[in-house]
C-alpha cells in the first residue's frame, strides 16, 4: 500500500477502520496518511505488517492495535493525537525505529 489517504472509515470488532492486517498478511504500508479513522491500523491473527514514511493521526480507537501473535514494524513515521492510544499492544510483538509518538 504506498502514497495513499485513508481517511474516516471504520470497522467492528477492532479490525481496523483504516487498514486491517489478519491471518498471516504481511502487507508493507508506505508513504500513507491514515487519518480520522475509527481504528488507524490492526494488526492480529500472526500478521507481519511494515509500516514506513506514514502519519497515523487523528485516529479513534487507537492508532495502531497490536495482537494476537502478530509482528509489526514502524519505521520513520508519525503517530499524533490518536486516542486513547497511539498504540496498544496485546500479545504481540512491536519495533519501532526513527519514529514520532
């Protein structure tokens, strides 16, 4: 997913309203804005997402939900102002490199 606006969408169940990682995915995020959304980002279900060059901002249901066995990576990016986290992290594991929180 590169150069992309994701902005003022939602999801049930934490699924990530901006973008949904699950069973396995391994998707690369780069160079996005993920904005106003209810859930920025979820990671679960032993997914493997890279996110690079983002802004996570604005979002509801925290920025980025981390669980269940996934592995996330965030590397140069922005995370501001999402509510009430700008990550939450529940049995999974998280790097964060070069990164605003």
């Amino acid at each position: 997913i590169t150069n992309c606006i994701i902005t003022d969408n939602s999801a049930e169940d934490a699924d990530g309203g901006g973008i949904s990682c699950m069973r396995d995915s391994s998707p690369t995020i780069t160079n996005c804005t993920i904005t106003g959304n209810w859930g920025g980002i979820a990671s679960r279900w032993g997914s493997s997402p890279i996110i690079k060059n983002c802004t996570i901002s604005g979002n509801r249901d925290e920025g980025i939900y981390c669980s269940r066995d996934s592995s996330l990576i965030i590397n140069n990016s922005i995370l501001w102002a999402n509510t009430p986290f700008q990550i939450r992290e529940d049995g999974a594991s998280i790097n964060v490199r070069y990164t605003d929180v």
